[in-house]
C-alpha cells in the first residue's frame, strides 16, 4: 500500500520505495538437527517511500522492528518477502557487482561509536577503506588527500588521521564514522540510532553535523531513533512504527501535532520534556503492560493489548494504513495515514505554551 | 546528486582561518565546520592523550602493521626474547658453534660424574657430555616445538577461524570432529599411532601432536572469531560491499588473534614436554636423535644422585619456553593499540 | 527539612596507570527525608562516582576517596568500619542501577533474590521470605505476583527488571534511595511508569531519593531540587522549577538549549562547542571556560566558589547557587 496520501509537502521524486517489506526469523531447537518451532515477524508489511533530499524519521519503541529495517535497507539482512527499488529499480535481491553498486549510494552510519570503528585500524584506514573495496571512486594517489578532506568536512582534524578510534572522544568517532559513510559519495543514508549513545551537549553537534552535510550534498536521510524529540527536529516525515507494522506515517506536522493513532498520542504524551511548567497542561496516556513478543504477536491490530479504546473488531481486522474512514473529507493535517479503526483527533495542547515564543 | 560534491572532490585546498584544510566552493556552511573543528582541534586535554602521535599532513600513513612493528621495536621484552630465539634457531641449525665434542660419543667410565674443566654440565649415566647433549638437542626439540605449534595453530585457527565465520553445518561439522580428537587419550593414542611408524626423524611425532593439538587451538580461535564478526565495524564493512575475505583478514583476524597468540605460545611449552613423555615411553624420538625430552626423562630417576644430568636440559627447556611466551605477550600487546 | 545525608567537601581520585584522574573535587549536597535530589551532568561528569563513594562501593583501588565527609543521619559513613557500612548498606540506604539485566543474577529466581533480602537481614525463613517477596512484587505492581515470583529475570521484560530492582531496593524499607539512571534503558512509554511508581513509593516511605542522570526531561517532574556537574564540582543547585526557567550557570542552559525540544522546532540546534574536560587534567580557572560563550580572563585564573545567587535587588533565592564569575549576567539573560 504506497502512502502516497500524505503528500502534504513534496520534496521530490522518490529516490527509495519500500513495499510490503517483512522479515522472519525462524525460531529454532537443536544443534545439529535443527527443527523449526515458529517466527518472530521482526518487520512485518513495511511501505514507505523516501523522496530526494528528504529525512524520513522512524520512530519506536525497542523491539519495534526498526533496526532489522534499516539492515534490510542496506543489505545486511535479505528480506523475507517484498521488494526495496532504488530509483525505480528492484534491488531487494542483487548479489555479486550489483549489489555493490548499489552499496555505493545507500550507506549507513550506526548507533554506537565504540563498536562500530575496528579498534585496530587507523583513522585513515577507515576512512579510506570505502576507496578500498570501490577503487574506482578515487584514484590511489588521491585517496589521502580525499580522506582528510571527509575528516574536515565533518568537522575533525585532518592531521588525526594516524590515530586510532580509542583516542577519540564518543562525539568525535560517530564523526569518524559518518566520514566512512559519506566517503562514497552515497545518495542515501540510513542513521540507526545515530546520537542516542552520545552525551547530551554532543548530540546537538552531531544533529546539526547531520544537518549542514545533507543540506550540502542533498542527501536523503532515513533516520531510525527511539528520541522523539531528535525525531522531530530532523524529519520531513515521520513514521511511528510498532510490533513490526507502521502505526502512523505523516509529515512532521501531522505526526507530533495531530496524531490520530492511539499509540503515537501516548508514545509523545510520554516523552519527558524538559520544562516543568510546559507539561504541566499536558495530559499523560500511561500504557498498561509492555509491547508483546514479536514471536507470538497479538491477532488484529497489533496494538490492541495496551490500547484504552480496543474493541473486538481490533482482534478480528488489521487496520490498513490508510486515511481513516472519518477523515476522508475532513482537511488539514489530521488527514494522513493512520492504521487505527477508531482513530480519532486528539489536539495536541503541549504545543500552545512554546507557541508564545 | 554527485555534481554537488565536485567541490569537495576537485576543489584545491586552502588554508582556512582556523588553520585547518578547508575545500573551497563547500559554501558558506564551512564557517561552522571551521568553528568545529577548532573547538575539535584543541579540545582541553585532548593533547595529553597518551601516543597520539603528532601526524601532520606530510606523515606517512600507517598502518596496524607498521605500528605494532614501530612499537616491538622499542619494547624490551621483545628483543630479548627475540634475540634468545634467534640464538636458539642458530645452535639447533649449527651446533657445533658452540659445542666442538660429539654428542653421541661417551665413556660409562665417567658415569653420572659432576662438572670438570672442558666438561662444564658433568656426565650422563651413560657418559656422555651434558653439556654436548643440550645443545645437541636443541635441534629436535625446537623442531619439535615450533613446527608442533606452527602446524596446530594454522591449521587450528584457520579451520576453527573459517568455522566460526560462516557457521551452520561446516561449524557443526568441525566443533564435532574437534570433539573427537579431544577425546583421543595422549598416551595411548600415541603408543597406538607411533609404534607402526618406523621412522627416525622428527615428523611423525611433530605430526602427532598437530593432530591432537589444532582441536585446542581451533577451539579458541572459533569462539573469539564469533565474538569479533558481530561488532558493528564488520557490519559496517559489510554494508560499503567488502569482499568475505576483506572482511575475515582485515577486520575479524586482527581482532581475533590475541587469544590464539597466548594459547599457542603456552602449548609450545606443553609440546616439548608431549615429546619427552613420548620419547619417554619408547614411541617418540628415538636414539641415536638427542633431545632434551630424551636426556629429561632418562634423567629423571637418577634425579637424588645425579641432579645436574635433569638441571641443564629442563633449564634449556624452560628457558625456551619462556622466550616464546614473552614473544607472544610482547606480539600480542604491539597489536592492540589501546596499550600503546 | 533536617537533612537526611549530606555530602561535604567530598573528593575522589582515581589512580591509574596512565595517570591520576581526578572525579570528584568537592562535592556537597545534602537530601532530607521525602525529599528528591537530582543530580545532573554527562557522562565523566563524577555524579556517579559521588554515589559509588556514598554508598561504599567504589572500587578501590584505582578509587579513593581523598576527602570529605559524608554525614548520614550525624554519622559519617566514611570513618565507619568495612562491616558497619555493610550493615548500613541495604537496610538504611539502596541503590537502584541503570542496567536491571546485569544487576539480577540469571541462575535464581526473582522470589529468591527477593527472599534472599530478608534471610540474610532479618532471618526470616525460606518460606517467610517468599510470601514478603511476593508482597514486594505486589507492591512495585507486577501483574500476577504469586504465579511470577518463581520466573527467572530473564523472563520478565525491562519495565518489569526495572520494578524488581525496585522492590529490593525497598525490601528493608531503607531510609534512602540512590537510583543510578533508573530508567535511561527503558523505552519511553515504558519511563513514565516507572518514574511514578519510584516518586509514589518515596512519598509513601517518606525517603529521601537521589535520581542521577543525565536526562533532563525525566527528572522535570520528580525532583525538588537539582544540582548540576561539571568536571567533579557542582556547578550549579536550584529549585527545579527556577533551574529551567532562569539558570545562573551557562553551562545548564548550554544543556537546556541543546536539547531537541518536541514542543518547538527550530532551524538549528544550540550545541556547547568542544568536549567534556579530560579528567587527568582539568583547566585551571573554571573548567568549563574553554567551552563558555562567557568566559573571560578572570574565568582562565580564578576558580569560581558557589556563589549565593540572589535577585538583582539582594533578595535571597533559597536554595539557589552558581559557579559562575557572571551569574548574574546568565540569571538576567533569561
């Protein structure tokens, strides 16, 4: 089901198209003679659409499927079923010169800086090994050259590039490692959890880092994370993803001002913000009990365990990600999809107290 | 898209404000990239970090490999060891360097006799010189313990290695054969298995205890190997389309290899000494080869009357021992540079 | 509010290979019974050390604790002896950890690590101790306690870990909670229950709780008051209200600008420029000039004292104090 139905701001064509994307991992006993006792539906039906130069914003709760998405977007993991198509192109199952080929436009830049640096390679050696495995980006010559022009184009000193990751601070490896990620002169970048293992005052330089770099190569951006509010900061679009299944997908807007999924208006009622007197006028949705276990989910919608408005048609129907039924000629931005029968507009009053500024 | 990088991969470099190099045509967004990278540049107490080498544009680049070489180079440790292995390998390659006498020609009249003038270490009970005799079995006994260890750690990693790799039914086809040869009984594998061979050399010992050796090593080397490819830098190699073999030499083995180091060393000690008990029972080497294993044990009773017979072999085995244990710590430490 | 502990001049060295680092340079604070203190600062910034040192658990070495006092209910824990802390630790005073998983022993079950509290503190019997755990399990709201008690951690998920470290925590009805980044592993929607039932509890058992972390979100609604690190010092302590409306110290409100804020969407992100201070050598003067939008020549040479903060006209603000050269300037930038 493409959401093509929330275009409320276009950015461009679309360079990713996800459809129907799913991955199950069998569950398993035994050594030598494995027998398989189920799945667990780590993503499950997954369709979205990436436009050029846009961010797309994936949020979700641990166990949400988000991190096996972002593999599956950049080949560590095959897809059980459904098709990824770059640029129009199917590119779910290349393998051999293909697939790296693609490799060079979608790459990745991962969640904790101390293990995604091989501790016993140079700065230099990481960064150029992209020129490495793709020689014919840059000349051999060059690729000195090139690479501490990535290190100061991130914003580190080119001179360090003899050093080696442990002699970096964790703010100062997750630049070392969105250098390696732009060295290819990548289209697409999937950050999974990019400053989530970060300190608080090094977050802001990372984001803003992220920020400047796609607004100077026009890249596009899926950017995976369980912080709301980075979340928002970043994206164009959002999508809010649980159990393995998109709950609601919308522009920014859409999504953090008038969510019309059950989950996503407790999941921002619960994020802390920073202000006493701002929350003091907000309404908190505390869920009962935790998300179930993607190896036995429940049947229906997925979120019916924990939802204060589940009814029996919720056990019996998945709800489609479409527009909901009531707001199909309503107007404004509670008009975009939501997988939710009852899904209904709750006004989101947190915004007012900030809106004085 | 890639048009928007020509500046970055065609502009020439300037010397920007903040003295760093900074492309020209990045626009304006590189006067934030200079305010950080200044406030990155001199980060108080970034200067005391301990062996940040100050590497200026025109170092060369360096690698795993020439820094551990740089780092061994200066470490005491290493020479030393380095350099009584050195010493080793010439007198088991050229004993008559240092010992002008022949091992093998005694005088019982002189049984088990202390030290003399010309005769530094004493007789044997047999005669002969001791002196002649250790350094004579140097060259089977390092043969022994460095081939020995050579072969079960290649081979052991490299099976045990590529196992732990690609796992599935290769895995469990080699985590049960390695059970099998564990479960081989030394002694009596040996008296089953060296007895039919009638060959003088080292060989058939040296492979004996390859066979029973590599399950040890590839044990080891199985597990830190899957230890190692789940870090995210191999997924992360993985993802810009780096090649298996990219993957296991660059990026698993450097980080894989520290265990196998300390295990192989440690069992060469264990080897020699496999050798002198087989050597022992009548199945390992056999006379007229001298080795320390053989010169041990037959002195190992006498051992109240006659200490000096078992004193300078076993001293010549342990201080072997010992030079590649520290070799192995010292090679171990020049890989991981978080010591530097 | 008699205080309950209070920390004074406290100071914690490291002594390494490379090196002595110094964690902690002169920390006080104090809580009083049903009071919440949240201690704030990044990683490295010594708020967990102050912890580790208050509750004797500092590895030592490379540890030690070179000054100070740490005065709880008038007796100070460090002149104590190893088994009179011991004694003191769990039943007077509990910590609660960040990881839940690794703090609960896999081979047990929950209802034993329970028990097992009152077996070796009160010497109570096996099964005495595993109706109080099931009352515990009740208390800290886990569906089903009866049925679960038997479940081994691993079964249970992080919300849930989170409350049974909870519950042993409170098992001896301590008078005083440390609770170490308490929900910093847990996912959104999965924190707000556990920060009430954390707050609930506290006023229940009238304790004093000290909630370290390095969120400012999360402690917004909890604490009374906060105090700020910085490079082993506080920087800053103020009502909780007053601290994120008016901070006398840049370097709270460099942190209160540059978080992301869900109710306001800004172009670009306030970021502190450079990084935490190497602990092996802290800047002279205020350590944290070099990364001040403020400093000065006076902040390179001179180390700022807390400074009483007050209101431009002298009226006090009780509770309040900054070190900072130019309070005042930062508490009338707001």
């Amino acid at each position: 089901m493409p959401p093509e139905a929330t275009e409320a701001r276009p950015t461009g064509e679309p360079i990713l198209e996800v459809r129907d994307l799913a991955k199950l991992y069998p569950l398993t006993r035994g050594v030598v003679f494995r027998r398989k006792i189920g799945a667990v539906r780590a993503v499950d039906t997954v369709s979205f659409d990436l436009r050029r130069g846009e961010t797309l914003g994936i949020v979700g709760e641990s166990g949400c499927g988000k991190s096996t998405l972002a593999k599956m977007l950049v080949h560590l993991e095959r897809p059980t079923s459904g098709r990824i198509l770059y640029k129009g192109e199917d590119i779910t199952r290349l393998s051999g010169r293909a697939l790296k080929a693609v490799r060079r436009n979608i790459q990745m830049v991962f969640q904790d800086p101390y293990t995604s640096l091989n501790p016993r390679m140079t700065v230099g050696d990481i960064v150029g090994e992209p020129f490495d495995i793709h020689p014919e980006v840059a000349p051999k010559g060059d690729r000195r050259r090139r690479v501490q022009e990535l290190l100061d184009v991130v914003g580190l000193n080119p001179e360090y590039i003899n050093r080696y990751p442990h002699q970096f601070s964790g703010g100062q490896r997750q630049r070392i490692g969105i250098a390696r990620g732009l060295a290819l002169n990548p289209e697409i970048i999937i950050c999974d959890e990019p400053v989530s293992a970060l300190d608080v005052s090094v977050q802001a330089q990372v984001v803003n880092l992220l920020e400047r770099l796609q607004d100077e190569f026009g890249l596009s951006y899926v950017f995976i994370a369980h912080d709301l509010s980075v979340v928002r900061h970043i994206s164009d679009r959002v999508g809010v993803m649980y159990l393995g299944r998109f709950a609601e997908i919308g522009t920014d807007e859409q999504i953090y001002d008038y969510p019309t999924h059950p989950y996503t208006q407790a999941l921002l009622s619960a994020v802390p913000v920073p202000d006493p007197e701002a929350r003091e006028g907000r309404e908190r949705i505390i869920l009962a009990g935790d998300v179930p276990s993607p190896a036995n989910p429940p049947s229906g919608c997925r979120f019916r365990t924990r939802c204060w408005k589940a009814q029996d048609k919720c056990a019996q129907e998945v709800p489609q990600l479409v527009v909901p039924a009531g707001f199909r000629h309503a107007e404004g931005p509670v008009v975009h999809d939501s997988a939710c029968h009852f899904a209904e507009a709750l006004p989101q009053d947190m915004s007012e107290p900030a809106s004085a500024e | 898209m890639p048009d928007d990088l020509q500046p970055l991969q065609q502009g020439p470099l300037q010397r920007g404000p903040g003295n760093t190099i900074a492309p020209t045509g990045a626009g304006g967004a590189m006067d934030l990239a200079v305010s950080e990278a200044e406030t990155l540049e001199r980060p108080p107490g970034t200067g005391t970090i301990p062996g940040g080498p100050p590497g200026g544009p025109g170092a060369k680049p360096r690698s795993l490999w020439s820094d551990a070489w740089r780092e061994l180079r200066r470490n005491p440790v290493f020479i030393a060891s380095g350099l009584l292995i050195v010493f080793l390998v010439l007198i088991a390659i050229w004993p008559g360097l240092i010992a002008s006498g022949d091992p093998l020609s005694c005088n019982l009249a002189k049984s088990q006799e202390g030290s003399q003038p010309g005769h530094p270490f004493g007789y044997d009970t047999q005669g002969c010189d001791v002196y002649t005799r250790t350094v004579y079995g140097a060259r089977a006994s390092v043969t022994v313990g460095v081939c020995a260890t050579l072969g079960a750690a290649l081979l052991g990693s490299l099976l045990g290695g590529l196992a732990g790799f690609f796992g599935r039914w290769g895995d469990a086809l080699l985590s049960r054969t390695a059970d099998i040869f564990f479960g081989i009984p030394v002694v009596l594998g040996g008296l089953v298995f060296l007895s039919v061979i009638t060959s003088t050399t080292v060989w058939p010992v040296v492979g004996f205890i390859v066979l029973l050796g590599w399950p040890q090593i590839s044990r080891i080397a199985r597990g830190s190997v899957i230890t190692a490819k789940q870090n995210d830098y191999v997924q992360a190699a993985r993802a810009l389309g780096a090649s298996n073999t990219r993957l296991l030499l660059r990026h698993v083995a450097p980080n894989a290899v520290a265990p196998v180091i300390v295990v192989a060393t440690i069992a060469l000690g264990t080897y020699i000494s496999l050798e002198a008990t087989l050597s022992y029972l009548g199945v390992g080497l056999r006379p007229p080869t001298v080795s320390w294993g053989i010169d041990i044990s037959n002195a190992a009773p006498q051992i109240r009357n006659a200490p000096h017979m078992l004193l300078w072999p076993a001293g010549a085995l342990s201080l072997t021992v010992l030079a590649f244990i520290m070799l192995g710590d010292a090679v171990r430490d020049a890989l991981d540079p978080k010591l530097r | 509010m008699s205080a309950l502990l209070e920390v004074r001049d406290l100071h914690v060295e490291f002594r390494t290979r490379d090196g002595v680092a110094k964690a902690v340079n002169g920390v006080s604070y104090g809580v009083g019974a049903g009071e919440t203190l949240a201690v704030l600062g990044e990683s490295g910034s010594g708020k967990s050390v102050t912890a580790q040192a208050i509750m004797g658990i500092l590895d030592s070495p490379p540890g030690h604790v070179t000054g100070g006092q740490v005065l709880f209910q008038g007796r100070d824990l460090l002149t104590l002896s190893k088994e009179e802390r011991r004694r003191v630790r769990g039943a007077k005073m509990a910590m609660i950890f960040q990881d839940a998983l690794s703090s609960l022993n896999p081979v047990h079950t929950v209802g034993a690590q329970l028990g097992e509290m009152f077996q070796v503190h009160e010497g109570m019997s096996r099964k005495d101790a595993r109706v109080k755990a099931v009352e515990l399990m009740d208390r800290v709201r886990i569906p089903a306690a009866k049925e679960r008690v038997n479940d081994y951690p691993h079964q249970f998920s992080g919300g849930m870990r989170q409350r049974i470290m909870i519950a042993m925590a409170l098992a001896l009805e301590p008078d005083l909670i440390i609770a170490d980044e308490p929900t910093t592993a847990l996912d959104v929607t999965v924190q707000a229950q556990v920060m009430d039932l954390l707050a609930e509890l506290q006023r229940e058992f009238t304790m004093g709780l000290i909630l370290i972390t390095h969120d400012l979100g999360v402690v917004a609604d909890v604490a009374d008051k906060i105090a700020v690190m910085y490079a082993g010092r506080i920087v800053e302590t103020a009502p909780v209200h007053e601290l994120y409306k008016r901070p006398a110290h840049p370097y709270t409100r460099g942190l209160l600008d540059s978080i992301p804020r869900l109710d306001r969407k800004g172009q670009e992100l306030y970021a502190i420029k450079g990084l935490p201070p190497n602990l092996m050598a802290i800047p002279p003067g205020c350590p944290f000039h070099p990364r001040c939008p403020r400093a000065q020549d006076v902040c390179v040479t001179d180390r700022p004292p807390l400074f009483p903060v007050t209101e431009n006209d002298g009226t006090e603000l009780p509770g309040r104090a900054g070190a900072c050269h130019f309070w005042k300037d930062e508490l009338n930038a707001s």
